[in-house]
C-alpha cells in the first residue's frame, strides 16, 4: 500500500492524539471514531474546501480548540478501552439481526470515512450510490498544484506501473500539472486587471473569488487521475452494496480501495459488512455485476451504428400530458376524489385554469428552497447530455434522480475556455489536450478503455443522462444555475429548462421555476463571498 499511496509524517505526540480518533494513522482510508457527531459534520465541511489532509486539518484546527472539548476527550478514551464497547455492540446486533432478519436494520447505523488519494474516477464510483452523504474536496477553493510528497496529486493505476508505458504516463501527467500551474497563475493576476476590487468588499471575499475563477477556468487541464478527498456517511445498508460493486468494477484501483475500506469498516461497523465477502452474498452478488458488464460491454460492440455527436443537451423524452397530470397530482392530497376522477377534472379544464392551478400549488416562492409537493413528481423529463467532466463532476451529485453515464474518453473533443483567447494560450491548450489523447490512445490499446480514463483530462466531453421528475427539476436547474455556479454547467442547466418550456410546452411547470438564473456574470462568487463576510462579521457559522 505505501508503494502506491504517500503516507503523511506525523510526530509520536501527535500520532497519540490521532489513534484515539482515527482507526489509522497512516492509510489513506480511515474511520472517525470517539468523535460527537457535530465535530464529524463540520471536520468534513472543512475538509472540502482545504489542501490538508482529515488528519492533520483534526490536528491544526479542531483537536485544541477548547470549545470542542476535545483535548479533554483524549484522556477519557485512553483509560476506556474502546474494542471492549465494539464487541459487546456487535453481539447485541448480531442477536437483533438474527431475530428480526430485515435488511432495513442495517440503515440504522452508520459511519464516517475519510478516503483521501483517490483518483477522480474512483470518486465517482465512491459517490454512486443515493442512500449516503458525500463531500468532496473542490476544484475551485484550493490550487491543485500543490504537491503530495515529492509529486503532483495525481494516480498511476496498478495496471500502467510496472508497463513500457509507464514514464509516458508519468510524463504526461507532470506535463498537465505543469501547465494547470502556469495556467491558474497566470489566470489570477489577469482577473485582477481585469475586475479590480471595489469598495464594500473585503480582501478575503475578492481574494477568494479570484481564485474560484482562476480555477474553474484552469481545471480542464486536470487529468481524471487527479486525485482528492471525500468525506462518506453511509449507513450499513449504504457501505455493503457499495463495497460490492467495488468488489466487481473493472479498475484495480476500485477493488483495492474497497479492500481497505472494508478494512476500517471493520473496526467500526463490523457487524454491518459481515456480508460484504461471504460467498453466497457478497461474492455471489459481485460475480452476478461482473457476468452482467461483460455481457453489455459484448451486445454493445456489437452494434454497427456510425458514431456522431448532436447537441450538448437533447430532451429526450417527456409526457405530452405533464400538465393535466401535474393538476391532478396537486390536487389529489386536497381532495376525496380518486386519482382517475381528479385527472378527467383536469382534462376537461382549459389551459389557463390548469396554469392557475400549478400557480397556486407553486405558492408564494420567496427562495429556491421553497418548492412546490409531492404533485411535481408525477412526471418525468429524460436528458441526453454531452459537456465537459468537470461539469459533470458537479452535475452528478445530484444523485437522487436517475443519473448514468458513458466511460471518459476524446470522441467528443474538449472545451476551451474563453479566456485563453484574451491571454493567448490556446495553442498550448490544444497541445497539452492532444498529447493527453495520444497517450489515451496508446493506454486503450495495451489495457483497454477503462483504464485509459485516467489520462483524459477535465476538458473533454462525456455523454450522460439525466433523468428526474419535475419537482427534481426545481431543485437542479435553480440551484445550478445561480450566479455562483461554474459557467459551463450554468449553460447547460439553463437550456434544460429552456427545452422543458420550449420543446416539451410545460410553460406553467417552467414558468413556475422562477428562480432559474439566465444572467450572465463576470465575477461569479463575488456575492456569495460577501454574504460569508456578513454571517462572520455577525458571529454566524
């Protein structure tokens, strides 16, 4: 593991403090143990927006602030031994599971995990499942170009190390990060020429919205090797199907990484993830994804369609009926008819009566957190979409709604921020992206295509899709397209809404997302830099 994963010096007094909190003090993956429930929450808001990593964000900013209490704490795990509590909690679930033999008793307990190194695309896998809670470390609050060790933050797959092809890998990488660096440097002085700061705004809030820019600008060179952090609560429901697909996936990185989550799982939850090996359920259960993959992977190769690219987002697929629907969905809570009778009402209604209707059910919207019910979720809006994998990246944390995605590659090419133009740096834009998709190439040829991901930075384009009912829809399209937002996801969140009004006709379920951002802004964070300069001047967390 230490040949793969860099392991991060802490002194004796400092890795004392640590064992009595973590279940390790030298894996990349480790468990948040004797900890209340509240210092968890905010060690892993903190950890999103900082280049440190859990461990020693504990030990620089929480372990000794007095009113956490947690220095206090230390002493009191140590003279109770904490394996001793673990064991006599194991048998008292193994006897409730064994009586009651309900998988919904396994989402009654949980843990926190700390899985820091991971490349961006085991993030991805990390962060599939719906019924747990993620936080990820962010491309636009912290320079990626600081180092880990003696190298940049990036993965070399267990496949590449050891191959011919491994010092191109590596080259490549440093190629990427090397020109990330320059590029994000040259990129936050330009933004200050360009948007001085104004009176009323601090030296903070500027500071840091200059850097968002400059990085959402510059993250496209970033390759899906880049590694990061994230910050799991998972029930014991949540741990054992994700392990189990990790158990499965095709990447090596995946599988390992899931034998060492399991690992310190064990040392918190071990009765939760008894049958994340066993052979007839973990194991039976992971040979059935494999068999199904291989199968696909088979059937779709097998289709003789030439391949092309359309828009960057298609509406593929949404009810003529959406509104009648919607009216009687609304209705339905409010009323003692049936759903059949309340949907004839709505059908013999005339259009503008069935608007006033959603206008009412909408309500008085004074935020976007304010949505309409449960009468929204009657119907479906399915999207095809084709951006940028840094857009998707934020795009895909949306995971309640139906969400699935095509492997990373360079078919559909690569965006270009505009930008580059005004300070004359396309040309090794276009040179660093075509070198990323010759070694893409050369990856694809020798270990296939799911390993060759990890050499296709942010900037190109995946194809995915989305598919959500209308109240989802309030939810995404209002929250990404407010001003804070990255342009790019921006843009696309603004024509999905724009093809549900215009394409689909919903114009009363649209028109009631009245929160949905078509404004174009040149310092996107500024404004809410500013409100956390208010909630700290107030003394609000």
């Amino acid at each position: 593991m230490n040949d793969v994963y860099y392991e991060e010096p802490f002194l004796p007094d400092e890795r004392s403090v640590l064992e009595r909190f973590f279940t390790n003090t030298d894996g990349p993956v480790f468990g948040l143990v004797n900890l209340p429930e509240v210092v968890k929450g905010a060690l892993f808001a903190r950890y999103s927006r900082s280049h440190k990593s859990l461990r020693r964000l504990f030990l620089d900013e929480f372990h000794n602030q007095p009113e956490l209490g947690i220095a206090a704490m230390s002493t009191a795990v140590a003279d109770d031994d904490p394996s001793v509590r673990l064991n006599k909690a194991e048998a008292l679930y193994d006897r409730v599971f064994g009586e009651y033999g309900d998988d919904s008793v396994a989402q009654l307990g949980g843990a926190h995990l700390a899985c820091e190194q991971a490349s961006n695309l085991l993030t991805k896998v990390l962060e599939r499942g719906r019924i747990a809670a993620y936080l990820e470390q962010s491309t636009r609050y912290i320079y990626y170009d600081r180092p880990l060790g003696e190298g940049y933050r990036y993965h070399v797959p267990p496949e590449i190390v050891g191959s011919t092809l491994e010092t191109e890998y590596r080259g490549t990488m440093d190629a990427l990060f090397g020109q990330y660096s320059a590029l994000v440097h040259e990129l936050a002085p330009y933004f200050e020429s360009k948007f001085p700061r104004t009176d009323g705004t601090s030296r903070r809030a500027y500071n840091a919205t200059i850097r968002a820019k400059a990085c959402d600008a510059a993250r496209g060179l970033l390759p899906a090797a880049t590694t990061s952090n994230v910050g799991i609560y998972g029930t014991g429901q949540a741990y054992e199907s994700l392990l189990i697909r990790m158990q499965a996936h095709p990447l090596a990185e995946a599988r390992a990484y899931g034998e060492m989550m399991l690992r310190e799982l064990r040392e918190i939850i071990p009765s939760f993830v008894k049958r994340v090996d066993l052979p007839a359920r973990g194991e039976a259960w992971a040979h059935y994804f494999s068999e199904t993959a291989a199968r696909m992977k088979d059937i779709a190769a097998q289709i003789d369609i030439e391949f092309s690219d359309g828009p960057e987002v298609t509406l593929e697929d949404w009810d003529p009926d959406a509104e009648i629907k919607v009216v009687a969905s609304a209705l339905y809570a409010y009323s003692d008819l049936s759903g059949a009778q309340l949907l004839e009402a709505a059908r013999n209604m005339g259009a503008e009566e069935r608007a006033g209707i959603i206008r009412a059910y909408s309500g008085d919207r004074i935020n976007r957190r304010h949505k309409p019910g449960r009468g929204m979720e009657r119907v479906d809006y399915r999207f095809d979409i084709t951006c940028d994998f840094g857009s998707f990246r934020d795009l895909q944390r949306h995971r309640m709604l139906t969400l699935d995605w095509q492997r990373l590659g360079t078919k559909h090419g690569y965006a270009t921020p505009d930008v580059l133009s005004d300070i004359g740096r396309i040309s090794e834009w276009d040179s660093a992206m075509e070198r990323a998709a010759g070694l893409n190439a050369r990856v694809m040829d020798q270990f296939g295509a799911d390993v060759a991901q990890y050499a296709v930075p942010f900037g190109y384009r995946i194809r995915f899709v989305m598919q959500m009912n209308a109240r989802e829809a309030f939810h995404l399209l209002e929250l990404r397209t407010a001003r804070a937002g990255h342009p790019d996801y921006r843009r696309v969140c603004q024509e999905m809404h724009r093809l549900i009004d215009k394409k689909a006709g919903h114009r009363a379920i649209a028109g009631a997302m009245k929160f949905v951002d078509y404004e174009e802004y040149e310092l996107e964070r500024i404004d809410s830099e500013r409100r956390a300069d208010e909630r700290n001047s107030n003394g609000e967390t």
